[in-house]
C-alpha cells in the first residue's frame, strides 16, 4: 500500500459523517501512538523537531524545538492544550479538520502527549463551532471507550485524559496566555513571558499550546517518518499543509497541499481565479493581520521566509483576494474594527489606538477625513509595532493598516473630502 | 442606607437539577472550580437563555466564587448574554470576507424585515440581532448563525427562509 501524501485530508469526505473510531483505525489511523510508545519522550521531541514541522497556527516556529524547552517531569501534572479557537478572519481550515476528522486529531494529541508526557489534554474549541464540538465530543467518546484514552494506553505505563472546552468569543483567546487565562476561567488578558508556558503555564504547570492543524501533523510525522515528510514538500520545504482561498474568486475553499506551492497556484489552479468580471487588487495572504500583497507576488512560493522578504507574513495561508471593485479603504476599516472590537484592553496603543484608528478611517469613508488623518493613521502603525504593546494583536492589527497606506495611498487620499464612493 | 440597598440587591436562585448535573459534568474536567464558571455560565444559558444577576449568583454561590470576578469573566466573553435576548439569537457574521460579500446588505435586510438593529430584540421576544467576528466559513460567505445552526452562501431569500422557519417553529 502507497504511503499516503495527503495525510491531513486522506480521510476527508465532504458530505459523509467523519470517520468513527473503528474506521479510522482501519484506514490506518492510531499507529502513531503505538510507535510513540516505543519512543523515549526526548527522541519523540527530536524527532518532529527534524521533520522541519512549523506551528499551523500563524506564527510558524518549529513545533519539536517549541516543545524542547518543557522540563523534566516531577510527578505533577502536565498539560498540552490544542488552540481550536480559529478566529484569525479569512481562516477556515481547522474547522475542516475538527469537523469531518475528528480522530485525526485525537490521535495527534496523544501522540504528543507521549513526547510531553503530559497528563492531560485539552482542546480550545471556540463556542461558534457546534458542528466540530459534536464531532469531538463523539470522537474523545470512542477513543475512552477503544483504551485510547485513560489509564495505561494500549497496555502501556502512559496514561492520559483529555477534555473539550467550548469558549464564548473573544478573538485574544487565540493567543496562547490568553488563552490559559480563559481556560483557567479568568478573563483572557495575554499573560507576561518569561515564564513562558512550557515552564509555568496552564495553572503554573508544564503546558505546550499548539495550532489543531500542527497536531494534526504528528500522526504522520510518527507513523511514517522524517523521510516522508520532507518527501511531501517542494521548493526546498517539508509536509504539506492547508491553503484556502476567499473573496470573489470562481471556487473559494481550502485544500490540503505541498508546503511551499506558489500563490499561483492556489489562486489559479485550485480556487479558479477570480470570478467574471471582477480583477484582483491585492490579497491579504494569510489571515486579517497580515500584510497587504499585490497581484507580482503570486508566484512567490508559501514559505514564511519569502512572504517576509515580500513585506508580509504568511500567517495561517489562507489568502483573502480584495477585488478591483471592492473598496481598499473600507476593506482596512472592517479588518481595524474588528481588532478594534477584539482588543482586550490590557494595554495602551491596542486599547486606545485601534479604536482611533477605526474611527478615523469610518471619517474617511464618510467624507469626513484629512490628509491629517492620514499621517496620525501612519504613526498609528509605528505606536502599534512589536515592542510597543503586550501581545502580537495590536501589531498583527497593524499590519494590513500599514500596507493598506503604502499601496492605496491614492485611494486614502481620494477618500479625503469625497468619502467612499 | 445599607438596609435599602441589601432589601433590593439581586439574590441567587436555585440552579435546576439539570443545570447542576451538568455544571458537575464539566467539575470532573478541571481540578480547580473557577475554571468551570464559564463553562457553568454557559449551561445556565443554555437552559435560561441568558444569564441574570440571580443566575449569576448562583453560579458563584455554587461553585464557591467571588460574584464579582464570575461576573469580570461573564462580561468578558461576547457570547455570555448578561441581557435577556429573544429566543432566536441571530449572529451575523461582519468581518472582512462576508464584508466583501455584502453582510452590510443583509444586516439591512434583517433590520428593515424584523425592525430591530443590531443589539436589539424584536418586541414579540423572537429574534435578537447580534454581529459576530469572523465565523470561520470564508468560502462560504455571507454566513450566520440562529441560535446553534450555522447558515452560509446567504442571500436575503435565504434569510427571509430562515427566518419564516424559525417563526413556524415557535
């Protein structure tokens, strides 16, 4: 039997129900965990971290190293926590997997639970997400029921328990302090680091916070090997991951393909380009905080490294399209009202500056705005850079602010007196 | 003067049998109480359809927690309703891909079909119209939300659908 190449949506059926426990297995799922179980935790940790495998989730840092720098046991508990609370405007790809995979999932948390050596397991699903809760509530049901779950696994030392918490809103839950904070039952302000969660986390213990996507990467890593992995690549990267397209394209969705296929690609090949009658004007590549991108950057390959060199980020690689009939500048003042929105308040240029921000781009969308506007918009972005606020929203929110003014500048201005038109 | 304020300050009441099954569901997954307040706030939300100061309290009485920090994180989370909303809660998504694709129109339509903006509840306590961040169904949009069930690709003949069935169904 071919080994698969598509191993995040092998199992994937719009339209059926997701797999149960006992055909998932028989599709070849759960061998990770068994494998792991052979491992010692450290080799587990190496191992992934060989695979080249970068967190899902946005921020792209290399999972195996993320979760090298959680301590030795000392008997108490240790926790990892999946962030399902998808959030990111524009993402839509965690949501896919929770949905029609469920045990995909499950048995990735295990698997890294073996390398954390962790005691229990948490999933952060956001309270929107009926249709995954339902599939995961499911799902943890069979894998208990199948001693996949529990004390001694599979006849083995290692024993584990795992809970799904649904949310009630709040985008800054994504951001994996706040996220501990909320799960602790507090409000979800980000927390100091140093202490980074590894070391003092979830109720001052051990914790590691990963993306869903980025767990729903270890069955293969385990199953199948490094070699395998990096095989599943182009352009010099390794695995694959999801990309979706949305926005007034001829066949908008997310598809499950090699790390590193151009923007081309995925705007032509798989979502069809853009609609009739409609001319792309820039994308935001991947996800509400990033980077503006213009239509010479399609052929730039997904990789995080050259989106950078490109002035954005790649973010969760789900690409929004702004269409040529689609105003720039009411495009910014959605995405700045919803960080606005979002905003939990905890510190100055997030909590003061985002609502300023939004309320001079509503002036200039009702032909209420001046080129000052314009220039206090500007220093807005450099009072919300890294380095300037708690977490990474208020940047994030920066983000297509900044790069909206550096290739719109035309349209801001013309929105200076006459509005939007 | 205290006397005034104690006789008319909200007082907590019974949880329900079922509320409290399901609060000490959710108990066995944590090791600490405060951890289950939001989760507690939920299922009396579920029951109640919306959370008062007397279920508030009570939540705080039950599971031992300060009312005032229960009710920093009630406030907190968008999708705790500290105000009574109608029986229908309507989310319509209005972030960036449903913006493109005209959630403005169908918020428009919504309003001048139920009279109510967003934040308010049509007088016969059906429908409360509530804007919610990004849904997670882009390539789906316009998208929403009546009360658990997610809708998408919506036009307003589809909304004028939706809401005809949820009227029929009461």
């Amino acid at each position: 039997m071919t080994v698969t190449n598509k191993p995040l949506t092998k199992n994937i059926e719009i339209g059926r129900a997701p797999f149960n426990f006992a055909q998932y297995q028989a599709a070849g799922g759960y061998q990770s965990v068994a494998k792991a179980l052979t491992f010692k935790p450290r080799d587990l940790m190496k191992l992934v971290q060989d695979s080249g495998l970068g967190g899902r989730g946005g921020a792209g840092f290399n999972t195996g190293l993320k979760w090298s720098f959680i301590p030795e046991p000392d008997g108490g508990p240790r926790y990892l926590v999946v962030n399902a609370d998808e959030m990111e405007p524009g993402t839509f790809k965690d949501r896919l997997l929770m949905e029609h995979d469920p045990h995909l999932l499950i048995e990735g948390m295990i698997t890294a639970s073996i390398a954390l050596q962790a005691t229990m397991a948490y999933i952060f699903l956001r309270g929107e997400y009926k249709e995954a809760e339902h599939a995961l509530l499911q799902a943890i049901k069979q894998a208990y029921a199948a001693g996949m779950l529990g004390k001694n696994i599979q006849g083995s030392e290692f024993s584990l328990d795992m809970a799904l918490h649904t949310s009630a809103g709040r985008y800054i839950c994504g951001e994996e302090t706040a996220l501990i904070n909320a799960l602790e039952g507090k409000r979800a302000n980000p927390r100091f680091k140093p202490p980074f969660p590894q070391v003092s986390g979830l109720w001052g213990r051990p914790t590691l916070v990963n993306n869903v996507e980025t767990i729903c990467n270890i069955p293969g890593i385990v199953t199948h090997g490094v070699e395998w992995f990096k095989g599943l690549g182009i352009n010099g990267q390794f695995g694959t991951r999801i990309s979706g397209v949305s926005g007034r394209v001829k066949n908008p969705g997310c598809w499950e393909m090699p790390v590193g296929t151009t923007f081309r690609t995925l705007f032509e090949d798989y979502a069809g380009g853009m609609q009739d009658g409609y001319q792309l004007k820039a994308f935001l590549p991947g996800g509400g905080s990033t980077d503006f991108l213009m239509p010479e950057h399609l052929d730039l390959p997904m990789i995080p490294g050259d989106v950078a060199k490109a002035g954005s980020r790649l973010g969760t690689s789900l690409i929004m399209v702004l269409d040529d009939k689609t105003c720039p500048v009411g495009c910014v003042h959605n995405l700045i009202k919803f960080f606005a929105h979002e905003s939990c308040g905890w510190c100055t240029p997030c909590r003061d500056g985002l609502p300023w921000s939004e309320h001079m781009l509503l002036k200039l969308e009702n032909g209420e705005g001046s080129l000052k506007d314009i220039e206090i918009l500007k220093e807005m972005c450099g009072y919300m850079a890294p380095g300037n606020t708690f977490c990474a929203l208020a940047p994030g929110a920066a983000e297509p602010l900044q790069s909206g003014l550096k290739y719109f500048m035309d349209e801001f201005v013309e929105h200076v007196n006459h509005g939007c038109k | 003067m205290s006397n005034l304020i104690a006789s008319t300050a909200p007082k907590a009441r019974q949880l329900t049998p079922e509320e409290i099954h399901d609060i000490e569901h959710e108990k066995t997954h944590y090791p600490y109480a405060q951890a289950v307040g939001l989760e507690a706030l939920k299922i009396v939300q579920k029951y109640q359809g919306w959370v008062s100061d007397e279920s508030l309290l009570a939540v705080a009485d039950y599971l031992k927690l300060p009312p005032d920090e229960l009710e920093g994180v009630a406030t907190f989370f968008n999708m705790i309703f500290r105000r009574p909303v109608g029986k229908h809660v309507i989310l319509l998504c209005d972030s960036v891909a449903c913006w493109m694709l005209g959630c403005d129109n169908l918020k428009a339509h919504i309003s001048s079909k139920l009279g109510i903006e967003y934040g308010q509840t049509t007088a016969d306590n059906q429908f409360t119209l509530i804007p919610v961040p990004c849904l997670g169904d882009c390539d789906k949009a316009p998208a929403m939300m009546v009360g658990d069930k997610t809708y998408r690709n919506l036009t307003p003949a589809k909304i004028d659908a939706i809401l005809a069935d949820c009227t029929a169904r009461g």
